[in-house]
C-alpha cells in the first residue's frame, strides 16, 4: 500500500474543522499540522477543537509561513477566505513549502475571471514548484456548474443551461446565515452589498466555469443579487428574524451570447426557504433535468469535497487547475 498523504489543515472555521475531522478518518491521509491565525485557537491540541477527547497531538500553529516547510505536507486543505487577494500570501506559502492545495476560496474556482494578474502569478509560481493548485466546493465548484458539464456526457449537444439552488439557511451554520444578511434590515442589506465582501461569492466563475465546460461562447457574464424579507418570524439555532427583516438573499447569475441568455444560475438562500433543492436543466439533445431532493448539504459536503479532491490533485500536473482539468473527486478511503 502506497504511503498515506501527509495533510494539513489551513484555517480552522466550520468547515475547516470539519474537512480535518474526516482527515482523521481516511487510512489514505495523515493529518500532521493545523494551522490558524485566530489566537483563541493557536496553541491548543487539535481535538479541542473537534471536541474529541483523546488529543491528537497536533497543536494549532498560528505562522503558517513558519509551520509548513517544517511540516512537509503533500497537500494543505485551505479554508480561510472567499477572495483571493486575502488569501494570497498563504497560497504562496504552501505553493513554496512543496505542498498541492486544494482550496474552498470561492474565487480560486476560475481566477483568471476577476484576478487575472494574481491567477498568472500563482500558475507561474506553482508550475516552478512542481505543484498543483485547486479551487473547489460544493457551491461553486459543484452543484451549480460541475454537475452541469458532467451531466452533459450524456447529449449531443447543449443550446442552454439552467441551474436552480434553493437553501434553507437555518440548516446552515452561523457564517452563512450572517452572510446572506439574515436578520438585517433592508437598508442595512444594501450597505453592506455595496461594500463587495458580502453575499454569495462565486456566482460569477460559475457562470464562466459552465460556459468553459459547455463549450458556451459567453461574452457577458451579469449577477443581480435582492434581499427577500421574511414573511413571519424565524428563529434559527443562531439568530432571531423577525416578520419584515432580511431572511437571505436570491442571486442570478447570467451568462449571454450576444443578447441570447445561454447560461442561468438561480440561487435562492434564505431562512425559512421551502422546497430545499438542486436542479440541473439542460436545453439539450436529448433534453435533461435533474433533481437532487432536499438539495445537496452544503456545509457537510464541502468538507467532503475537499477532502475528496486530495488525491485527483495530487495526481494533476503542476500548475494553477480548475475543477475540469483534474480527475473528478471521489470517496476517498
């Protein structure tokens, strides 16, 4: 049997923790370093964290600059930011550690679409070190997109391509539900929107990435993004909203050819949302709709897709990659 690959864990929030917990799990993966800047974290063994008893002898370190050449991982799993001038430094610090990276920063999915400067600087910095870098999730980088183009082996052709995700975010941990501006008010939704670090983030490189994949000539990418108000009062394990306040949002991605809408992601995340649910539509011959019942659960699934693209990635060759360019994850054992 092949060594196990050694892995760290960069960034230990909800689903951090929670991607290092199945590590623990997998007799094909080491989990031999976590890495955290928040001081309240750095300098406890891991398995508080996890609320396991029996320490795992791993201590939260704080420098990542400092921990990685030390701790020789082939793979760090990354979950500190959605944006990727935020989390530049770390990537480069694990690109120049020897290590792959397999990333849940949202905008890491297709880089070149906004960062495109920062994006040639990784690929160039990763291809010199003989690595491999992903960004991957379950949205973006899954049930709006890559299901799509997968679903796609199966047509002719495709003319168009509709994907609808519904999310009840009170299933959803504290970060998400803030994130989408559960218990704001109208107002205070739209400042915070204006302020660009707010609300989903990725619906645009899903928009590219299904275009890429689909062979779609898309030369606009739009989103709009809306507030939806509660009809009643919710209260979630979290926070309280009342009748009238901010519940989510709903956001459309849109991706034309011309004038033609060729590519439509429709996202409703709110608290109190019926009908949870992934849908996959393709204009297509032959035609396809899909359906994921309940929808796919976004934070458990995330942990599982990172830890599941671990060894496509490590298999990829050198270089900044995308989730179409890898070996599509799998259970890992």
């Amino acid at each position: 049997m092949p060594s196990p690959l050694r892995i760290v864990s960069f960034g230990l929030g909800p689903i951090g923790l929670a991607a290092a917990r199945l590590v623990l799990q997998k007799s094909s993966l080491q989990l031999v370093g976590a890495i955290d800047a928040d001081p309240g974290k750095a300098g406890r063994d891991l398995a508080e964290l996890l609320d396991r008893e029996a320490p795992t002898g791993l201590v939260v370190e704080a420098d990542g600059t400092g921990a990685l050449p030390r701790l020789r991982p082939d793979v760090v799993l990354h979950c500190t930011s959605s944006f990727l001038p935020a989390v530049r430094e770390q990537l480069l610090a694990a690109i120049q550690a020897g290590a792959d990276i397999v990333s849940s920063a949202e905008e890491l999915l297709a880089p070149e679409l906004q960062h495109p400067l920062l994006a040639a600087e990784l690929d160039e910095a990763a291809r010199k070190a003989g690595v491999s870098l992903l960004g991957t999730g379950v949205n973006p980088g899954f049930a709006m997109d890559f299901v799509a183009v997968v679903a796609s082996a199966v047509t002719a052709d495709v003319r168009a391509v509709k994907c609808t995700r519904v999310v009840d975010a009170a299933t959803r941990r504290l970060p998400l539900q803030k994130k989408v501006g559960a218990g704001l008010t109208k107002a205070e939704f739209q400042q915070q929107l204006a302020g660009g670090a707010f609300g989903h983030i990725g619906m645009r490189e899903s928009v590219a990435l299904v275009a890429r994949g689909l062979g779609l000539p898309v030369d606009r990418i739009e989103q709009t993004v809306e507030p939806v108000l509660a009809a009643e009062d919710h209260k979630t394990p979290f926070l309280f909203v009342k009748e009238g306040q901010v519940a989510g949002l709903r956001n459309h991605g849109l991706g034309f050819v011309g004038k033609q809408l060729v590519v439509h992601l429709d996202l409703s995340m709110y608290v109190g949302a019926p009908d949870p649910r992934d849908e996959i539509q393709l204009d297509a011959s032959p035609p396809l709709h899909l359906k994921f019942l309940g929808g796919i659960p976004g934070d458990e699934a995330t942990a599982a897709i990172l830890v599941n693209s671990v060894h496509g990635l490590a298999a990829a060759p050198p270089g900044l990659r995308s989730v179409l360019d890898v070996i599509p994850p799998r259970l890992c054992r």
